[in-house]
C-alpha cells in the first residue's frame, strides 16, 4: 500500500518543482521590475499583461500541485507509520 502512495508523492513532488521552475523561467524571460504606465509604452504594457496573466495560472497550478504534494506525503507518512 505504500508503494504507490510513495510513487504519487514523488510525481507530484517532480511536478510542483516543474511548476517552480516554469515560473521562474517566466520571470526571468518576461519579468520586467518597472511598472509602465505611458502611452509611449503600451508595447511594454501589452507584455507585462500576458506575462502576468502566464504567472497568475502558473501560480494557481502551483498552489494546487502543492496542496496535492503535502496531502499525499501525509498520505504516504501515515501508511508508512501505521504499517499498511
């Protein structure tokens, strides 16, 4: 029983840092410090929109991968304890 409680922590474990790591690919490529707000900008404005509509899902996923990665660790620490 615990085999496969460990085998789906550790997938889900791989795939929030694959979250992790998309996100911070994202800020790095996209992530510009400045806030622009000019009309001369509105270029600059149009990438700032879609890289902060890109880090909104990611970090939905994030949050989500995450609660799912400690729910199944306790998953796996509690079958492991009992002895299941």
């Amino acid at each position: 029983m615990i085999v496969p409680l460990l085998a789906t922590f550790c997938l889900l474990l791989i795939a929030t840092l694959g979250v992790a790591a998309v996100r911070a690919l994202i800020v790095r490529s996209k992530g510009d410090d400045c806030l622009h707000l000019l009309d001369s900008d509105a270029p600059l404005i149009a990438k700032q929109k879609t890289a902060a509509r890109r880090l909104e899902i990611v970090d939905a996923w994030g949050k989500t991968l995450t609660i799912l990665t400690i729910l199944s660790g306790i998953a796996s620490y509690s079958a492991w304890w009992l002895g299941a």
